[in-house]
C-alpha cells in the first residue's frame, strides 16, 4: 500500500510522482475488486441453483477477500488525505505570487540619477545627473513618492504663477503712479538745493551769505542753513517714501520660481514606479495564470480520483454485503437479503473533496494589476501630457522627461501643447 507520508512530498517532481502511484493503484485496485466481484457472482449463482451453505475452504476464501477490501478502504481514505493536501495547496501556491512579485519586490535606484535598476530589469533616464543617492523602496512607496512628487510640482507651477501675476500687477502699479507722480520738492532744485553739502554740512547757527553757510553772516531776521535743509528733508521724505514702496513691490529684476526640478523629480518617480509596477504585475499575473492552472489541473485530477474510489467504494460493500450473506444468513432470508445487497445505494460522501479548497484573499499591497497591467499613462505619452499638465498651463510639454527603455518608449516623442512636433 502506498502510505501516506510517502505521498506528501512539496515539489513538482514528488507531487507528479505520488500522482503516478495513486493512478496506478487506483487501477490495481478497480482490477481486484472486478475479479472479487466475479468471485462474489459465481457464490452467488451456485446458491441459487444448489442452495447449499459454503464449505470451510470457501469461507476462509471469503473472509480473506473480505479483509483484502477492507484494506482497499484504508488505502482509499489514505489516498483521499493526499488528494486533499494537494487541493489545500492549490491557493497557498497562488498567495506566493504576491510575495513573490508585488510585497516582496524591492527597488533600488538613484534619485535624481540616470540609472535605476530593481530586481527586475535595469533601464536608465533619457537626461544623466551627477546625483548618486541610492534608496530601496517597495512598489508601494514609489507610488506614494509619486504622488508627493505630482503635488510638489503642482504646488510650484501654481506658486510660478501667482508670482508672475504679482509682479505684473505691482509693476503696473508701480508704473502707473510714476506717470504722473509728483516732481521732486522744489527745495532740492534750489541754488544751491538745500540737500546740498553745504547745507548738510552746516553748524547750527550758520546762515547762509549767497556763497556758503557759516556762522560770520548776519541773520538778518533769516533762516539758518541747518533749518532749511531740514524742512527739505521732511518733504523729500514724505516724496520718496511712498514711490519706494511701489518700487520695491515690484520685482522685475528678480525671476519667479522655476519648477524644472520638481517636474523633473515627479516623472522620474512616475517611471520609476511605473516600470516596477508593470514588471511586477506582469510577473504577478504570469504567476496567478499558472498556478490558477496548475490547480484546475489538480482539480480534474481529483475529480477522477474521488469518482474512481466512489466507484470501487461502492463495489466493495456490495461485494462485502453479498459475501457476508452467503456466509452468515440463514437460508430462509438469503434471497432477500442478497436482493438487499444488490438494491442498496450506498453513502460515499466520505469521500467527497471541495476543488480548491477556497478562494485566497490576494492583497496586492493596493497595486491594482488588471487588466490592463497598466491604468497609468508612461512619461511623454500624450495621454500623460494631457492627463498630467493640461491643467499646468505653464509648463513647456517639450521639457517632459521620458522613461528611457519603457516598452517602445524610443518610439514616444513629445508634442508641444499646441500638438507640434518638440
């Protein structure tokens, strides 16, 4: 008998030949319990036309086939428990996908470099970058890093934006009121101007004589220099405040933010998460179809199996039941209880196996792989132009960074906004 730790081997190979031992048993054993049933039939027939009970001979050949059908049992119920351990692994065997290429998948690369490789495949950037940071992440982090990315370039287009508008507006301003602003006060034009070193310079008794300030003029009932020049600075104060202001708002010597690196940053993310997540999928999905037919495989198989040993289940009792009343029942209910024998439909749902076993619960870390593998538009396609940048109004799409070595990526070039040629 084929035991059953000899039957639960994890490889392929041990997996195929168990398979093989239980096919063959399972002919050996549908052979012997024909043979038996033919053995069973003559006994049966020979009452009939004699009605004479069995000889000692006989009935040791009875019992021994009777006990040779009991050990056909114990063989079948072995052989369901391997059946079964083959169908409980049907959907282990497809949670490993998941391990194996989604959760468990690492990425190293270089941020803002030119190469990134991951366990996968390696492919590089169009543009190269002296940067030489490396970091390993999961798929998952680089979607997070993706959409950090997105919403830090956004963030600064909109900011490039109500900084142009703010400059425009404050140097309109600014211009406009130097139309028609008010002229110097008249005492800086004077002869000399009372902002003049003269004045400036000069002690707080000296007046002026025509020619400089000094303290050897009489006053004359006039003014002192020092007075003067202070009553000026007063009014090219309130002057000059005011027009400074406006001048300082306005910043046309100092340019606005530029987001290049952010959007840079963000489609190198976007590629780099964009080929872990299709090679990931691709292999994920490669994983699920095979083991998904690996276990309708086994499926099938099973089914055979448990049929057969329903089959030869019920053909054992029958011929046990017929034995036994050949060899114990009294001649008067021989015949019906041999009718009873042939009669009876017997419960075989012992051996009965679900296949699979159930439906695994495959968490794919929020990746959603399909179909299609990909819902993201690849870097400088049209569709990512347009999805990502139609809403930037101020971002040059023949500046998009292409994911270099992305299936047919040499093929994609970028179009201007208005769908010309870059």
């Amino acid at each position: 008998m084929w035991s059953l730790a000899s039957c639960l081997g994890e490889s392929i190979g041990q997996e195929q030949q168990a398979r093989a031992s239980l096919v063959q048993q399972s002919e050996g054993r549908a052979a012997a319990l024909a043979g038996f049933q033919k053995f069973a039939d003559g006994l049966v027939a020979q009452y009939m036309v004699d009605g004479k009970e069995v000889d000692e001979p006989t009935r040791v050949a009875i019992e021994t086939v009777i006990e040779f059908i009991d050990k056909f049992f114990e063989s079948a119920t072995n052989m369901t428990l391997v059946d079964r351990t083959r169908v409980a692994n049907c959907p282990g065997e497809i949670e490993s996908c998941v391990t194996d290429y989604i959760t468990g998948v690492s990425v190293t690369h270089h941020i803002n470099g030119s190469k990134r490789t991951d366990d996968l495949t390696q492919y590089q950037y169009s543009q190269d970058d002296s940067t030489n940071v490396h970091s390993s992440d999961s798929i998952a982090t680089l979607a997070t890093a993706t959409v950090e990315e997105r919403a830090k370039h956004a963030t600064c287009r909109t900011n490039q934006i109500t900084c142009a508008q703010t400059q425009n507006d404050n140097c309109n301003l600014y211009d406009s009121k130097r139309a028609t602003y008010d002229s110097l006060p008249a005492c800086v034009g004077m002869n000399p101007g009372h902002l003049s070193d003269t004045f400036i310079q000069a002690d707080e008794d000296d007046t002026y004589d025509g020619t400089t300030c000094n303290s050897n003029t009489p006053l004359n009932g006039g003014t002192t220099c020092l007075s003067k020049m202070e009553t000026c600075l007063v009014q090219v104060k309130n002057w000059h405040t005011e027009l400074y202001r406006l001048y300082q708002a306005c910043k046309r010597s100092d340019p606005c933010q530029t987001c290049e690196a952010e959007q840079q940053e963000f489609e190198a993310d976007h590629c780099q998460w964009s080929m872990a997540r299709s090679f990931a999928c691709e292999g994920y999905n490669s994983c699920v179809t095979r083991e998904t037919n690996r276990c309708d495989e086994v499926c099938t198989e099973v089914e055979i199996d448990v049929n057969a040993r329903k089959a030869d289940n019920e053909t054992g009792e029958r011929i046990k039941c017929l034995l036994k009343v050949i060899m114990d029942s009294t001649d008067e209910n021989k015949p019906e209880d041999l009718k009873t024998c042939t009669g009876t439909e017997y419960n075989t749902d012992w051996l009965n196996i679900a296949c699979p076993a159930g439906t695994p619960e495959l968490d794919t870390d929020g990746l959603d792989c399909g179909p299609p593998v990909l819902t993201e538009p690849v870097p400088c396609t049209a569709e990512f132009l347009v999805k990502e940048y139609d809403d930037l109004a101020n971002v040059d799409w023949c500046g998009c960074r292409k994911c270099a070595n992305f299936a047919n990526s040499r093929e994609i070039e970028p179009r201007a906004r208005d769908g010309t040629p870059c």
